[in-house]
C-alpha cells in the first residue's frame, strides 16, 4: 500500500513504472482499452457500487480497503471510492492527417483537456514539449476522462526538430500576426498543429521554426 500511495509522486511512478487511475469514467476508460492495471482498489463502504465493475474484471487483484487507508492512495478530495493501479504504456500513432504539438502545457488539468481535445480530433499523435505536466499525473489522467487510453501521447518532444522535419505542414497559432485560419491555406497533409504555453504563447525558437 505505501508504494501505492508515494505514486503521488513523479519519481516513485518513473521508478515503478505505475500510475494511478481515480474515479470511474477513468477506470472503465482503462478497462475497456484493455490496459494493464496491477490492482482495484475499492473503499469498503462503497463495495457494493462497484459490484458491477468487479466481477467484470475478476482476473485483476482487488483490494477492499478501510477508510483511512484508501485516503493514503487517493488523490482527490471527493472520491467515488475507486482507484486503479496502472502500467505505464505507449500506444501506436493513429492513421491520420492531424497531429498536435504542445510547447509547454504546464498546468495538468490543461493538460489532461488537450489529451481529451487530440482523441476527440483523432489525432494521429499529441506531442508534448519539454515543461510539460507529466502525462502519468493523476490530475492529468483524471483531467483526459479516460482519452489517455485511447490518444498516442509523446512526452518531452524536441518541437523545433519536430517541426524542421516534418513532412507535411505546420501551422502554429500566434496571438498577433500571421495568417488567418479563416483564409484559403492550402495545407500538405499530414497537418501539424503546433500550440503554445498557455499564457506565454509560442517561445521564439519554436515560432521560428
């Protein structure tokens, strides 16, 4: 349970090669991806909400834990009762004409909605620079409601190589100048859309680029 709970931490989840999956839209999310999770932890008192989700995943180990000892591993204030204990993955990038790049994408609920936003889009990849939340946050994963399962994600890209190399266009959104996307551009697929920090905007080597 102690190295459960310390999956808080980003160094104990990098050394591990664990993270923590809270509340039920995640959890189902990971289950129907058919991810590899080494435990179900439920809050005894809630056992029998979670009956349902149990006997379907009867093959995973599964922990009734007492009040005190599921709020050592839970992360949120108000929990539904269940958290899983995930491996780290790293999906295959999708067939498609789209891929995001991200400079620096700090704040993890930011970054979790951008997860969210490249699965919806069916991006082909989500490229996440250098500064950015760790993917494996349980923030992060709670914030992309489950799209971490789904969406390729790439951590710690070197953007300006990524962009000078590739094959398609990029376009880069810029909060003065530049041409609007409103206007007939005429893109080479596959598209690379590149965003900035979420209050600086693009760094001047990424812009450059």
């Amino acid at each position: 349970l102690a190295d459960w709970a310390r999956l808080g931490q980003k160094r104990a989840r990098q050394e591990r090669g664990l993270f923590l999956i809270e509340g039920e839209v995640c959890t189902r999310e990971a289950l129907k991806a058919r991810a590899r999770l080494e435990a179900l932890l439920v809050l005894g008192s809630e056992e029998a909400r979670w009956e349902e989700l149990l006997e379907g995943a009867n093959k995973i180990p599964q922990y009734r834990l007492n009040s005190d000892a599921f709020q050592r591993v839970s992360k949120v204030e108000t929990s539904q009762g269940i958290v899983a204990v995930g491996k780290m993955f790293s999906l295959p990038a999708r067939k498609s004409n789209l891929a995001i790049a991200v400079e620096q994408v700090s704040d993890p609920g930011n970054c979790g909605a951008l997860i969210r936003v490249a699965d919806f889009f069916g991006a082909s990849e989500l490229y996440l620079g250098p500064g950015s939340a760790d993917m494996w946050n349980e923030k992060v994963v709670r914030g992309s409601m489950g799209s971490i399962f789904h969406q390729p994600v790439r951590a710690d890209a070197e953007l300006v190589e990524l962009i000078r190399h590739w094959e398609g266009s990029s376009v880069a959104t810029l909060s003065r100048g530049g041409t609007s996307l409103r206007s007939k551009l005429k893109l080479k697929p596959p598209v690379l859309l590149v965003l900035g920090h979420e209050t600086r905007g693009l760094s001047p080597d990424i812009a450059e680029a």
